[in-house]
C-alpha cells in the first residue's frame, strides 16, 4: 500500500514538473486587447441593488384603525406586533417598477402606474 502511494505521489509530481506554465507567472501585464478579449469571454453579474437604510420598530400594542374617519377603518382596535425592521425612507414608485421588472412581481392592479 505504501509503495502505491509513494508511487502515485512521484508520477503526479513528474506530470506537474512536465508544463511549462505550471508554477510560473508571466511578468508583463496583458494588453489591452488581451484585457478585452478577456472580458469578453467572462461573464460579469454586478449587482447594483444598493440596500435601503433600516429602522427597528420596537414591538408593542398600537391602535389599527380609526371610529372617526372612515367606515372602511371601524373599529379602532388594539394590535401588538413583535419587532420588525422597515426602511427608513419610502420607496419611490420608479424604485418599485425596477423591483417588479427585476424580480418579475406583479404591480398590484391594473390602476397603478409608475
């Protein structure tokens, strides 16, 4: 068993010894139009999703709801909610077409537009 690894270890160290580009590194920068060519034929994913600033909300009891403005928010009631991070600034409705297009959500109704 040892002379098999032994051996093993010796022809992959001769095969490795054999190329010539193996362990070198070519002093002189590429081209430009080695770069080029390069970039070319490497796909790059850049992501330019930039991530919004983030507020904690503590958790706690707040009233959903109002008796006096309007029958669609009767009653007013009592709702606790754990903690929970929401974005410190609105989203704009361009910022929301990006999402939907990117991600392929649907908007919400036919009624809205950007």
């Amino acid at each position: 068993m040892l002379r098999i690894c032994l051996f093993s270890f010796i022809l992959i160290l001769s095969v490795s010894c054999d190329r010539p580009e193996a362990g070198r590194h070519d002093p002189s920068p590429p081209t430009a139009a080695e770069r080029a060519e390069k970039a070319a034929e490497t796909e790059m994913v850049v992501s330019s999703q930039i991530e919004p600033e983030m507020v904690l909300i503590e958790e706690g009891p707040f009233t959903m709801g109002s008796d006096s403005i309007s029958d669609a928010e009767k009653p007013a009631h009592r709702v606790y909610l754990g903690e929970y991070y929401i974005g410190k600034f609105e989203v704009t409705n361009a910022q929301f077409k990006a999402f939907c297009d990117a991600t392929g959500y649907s908007y919400p109704d036919a009624e809205w537009s950007p």
